[in-house]
C-alpha cells in the first residue's frame, strides 16, 4: 500500500474517532457544572440565580443547539443526548418567563418551537412524543423534568451515555421510592399519573404490576388495588 493512501486512512480513522468522542461529550461537562451549580440533591432548581448569571446554561444550550444525533450513533447517546436537551430547553423556557409559579401558566409551553436544533426549531412535546417515546425506553420518563414538583426530580448532573442504563434505573426507583408522588405497598398502589398518561409505554412488555416490581423493593400482588396521585404543577424550586 502505498504512503499516500496510508496516510488518508490514518487521517479517516483519527476523523472517524474524534467525530466519536464528539457524539459522546457534546459539552455535557459544562452541562453537569451547571446543574452541580444550580440543582440540588432534591431536584430543585435555583431560577432566581440562574436568571442573574445565564452563562453556564447558554453554553450548554449552544452545544446542544448545534450537535444533532446523527444516525451512526449507539441508541444511548442519542437517548442521552435528548434527555439532556430536553431538560436544558425546559429550563432555559423557564427562565425566559421567570418569575412564574407554574409551567402551566404559559401559553401552550410544550407546544411553542423555541428550541433551535441544528436548522429546524422544535417543542419539547417533539423531543418527548416524536422521538424518546419512540424508542422504547420507559425510563426516560423519570429522566426528563417539566419543572414542576411532582415530576420525577431533576438529576444534578448530566445523564451520559456510558452510565446512561444505571442513571435511568437509579431515577426510577428514586422517583418509585417518593411517598409524595407514589406510594406502594404489596395490596395497593397510589402512584404518580405518568403512569397514566403513558400507560402504554410502561405496558410494552407486560402488564405496569410487572415494569413497577423491577424497580420497588415491594413485590406488588397483581390483584393490588390502584389510585392515581393529585399531580402538583407548582415550579420544582
């Protein structure tokens, strides 16, 4: 083989390596500096600072705004990556409209395309219905914060695709383990309305009995009674 060609496939495999790393990082440590910085271990988010100095979350925003998954990426880095816009854009909406008391006092908020991604502008109800619900990771909804208190709580640090698997099981059986948004034992069940509203996810494999005793410390009876939690929208702050 000739030098010539050798050095083109050098210089192919070190492109096709950093366009790897790439994929991996995306910023997510500026990310995880933001979140240390502005989340705590409950999941409540410091708005009223984040407002005074917004440099840490545009960075992040910027990262994400012009890195979109491509589709030689593993399913966990796109996972992560979603998870992770997902949660920056919510708060950045937040912030834009901050002080408010709820999400839910702004007009339409998972429906208004503010999120620029590459060349197109999205919702974040296109981020979770359009593309991390349809690819069949349950978890995903105990991962993503709609800035509100009974929603699963805002880990503080970046969701990453080499720890991504346990990161979505430890934020469920957190979010499981929550007396004030479910409550379980082995006859009855009073849990969150997520499992309501997207009952058909937790239902792919077996019955939501089943998805719940992979992850609670009670093994629930099949027979168990079922309610559903008032859901608090009031700002996770």
């Amino acid at each position: 083989m000739k030098t010539k060609q050798i050095l083109s496939m050098l210089l192919f495999m070190v492109f096709v390596f950093f366009q790897k790393v790439e994929a991996q990082i995306i910023n997510y440590n500026t990310w995880s500096t933001f979140l240390e910085k502005h989340v705590n271990s409950f999941g409540e988010v410091n708005y009223q600072a984040i407002q005074i100095d917004q440099d840490l979350l545009e960075a992040s925003l910027k990262s994400f705004s012009k890195t979109k998954p491509e589709s030689s990426w593993s399913k966990d880095e796109t996972l992560a990556y979603w998870i992770n816009a997902y949660n920056a854009f919510t708060i950045k909406l937040i912030i834009d409209n901050y002080p408010i008391k709820s999400i839910k006092d702004l007009k339409n908020p998972w429906d208004q395309k503010f999120i620029p991604i590459g060349k197109q502008s999205m919702s974040l109800n296109e981020i979770e219905h359009e593309i991390l619900r349809k690819m069949n990771e349950p978890r995903i909804h105990f991962a993503i914060v709609c800035a509100s208190k009974s929603c699963p709580k805002l880990l503080n640090k970046a969701y990453l695709p080499s720890k991504l698997d346990l990161q979505l099981t430890v934020a469920t059986e957190d979010f499981l383990s929550d007396e004030s948004k479910n409550n379980i034992s082995k006859d009855q069940i009073t849990i969150s309305k997520i499992f309501k509203w997207f009952s058909e996810d937790f239902t792919q494999n077996g019955s939501l009995i089943e998805f719940l005793n992979k992850y609670t410390s009670v093994q629930i009876s099949k027979k168990a009674k079922k309610k559903f939690m008032n859901y608090n929208w009031e700002l996770n702050e």
